[in-house]
C-alpha cells in the first residue's frame, strides 16, 4: 500500500471481520461496516435494503460460500469475487 502514498479510496469498505479490519488500518484505511455477527449473514444484514446498482467487489477464500452472491440472485447488485484468500 506504499504505492498509495497519502490517496486513499474514497469508497466504502466492508469487513467481514474484526481480523481484516485491523489489516486495513496497518494500511490506513477504515472500513465503513464492520458487522457485529464475523460471517456472510452478518454482512447481509449490516448491508442497506436497497443495493440497486451497486458494485461489490469481494475477496474471499478460494473455497467459500455463495450466501452473499446468491442472496441477491436477481440482480440487485453486481458482484465482482475474488477467490485468492488461502484458509
């Protein structure tokens, strides 16, 4: 993240737990939502109702769950994963 210099994101990131983000903070950046419960659902029901148009992008485990990308089947919004996190 050295590359960054001082420009940060202007984006809001999601956390799925309290592990990552501690990361972004070495990092310094802050995560807009870190949900109370550490997996998928806690993120389902941290995320606003209305995710119309939105992008996500999502690293996680090459082996995971599909509950995010599949509770929005039907479009809401458009999910971008990343499986390159190794469990």
């Amino acid at each position: 993240m050295d590359r960054m210099g001082e420009r940060r994101p202007a984006i809001p990131i999601a956390v799925v737990g309290s592990a990552t983000a501690a990361k972004l903070s070495e990092w310094g950046l802050t995560p807009s939502l870190v949900p109370k419960e550490f997996r998928a659902e806690g993120l389902l029901t941290a995320f606003p109702d209305n995710l119309v148009g939105t992008r996500i992008v999502f690293p996680r485990a090459e082996v995971a769950r599909e509950v995010l990308p599949r509770s929005y089947a039907g479009g809401a919004p458009r999910w971008t994963l990343l499986p390159f996190i190794e469990q």
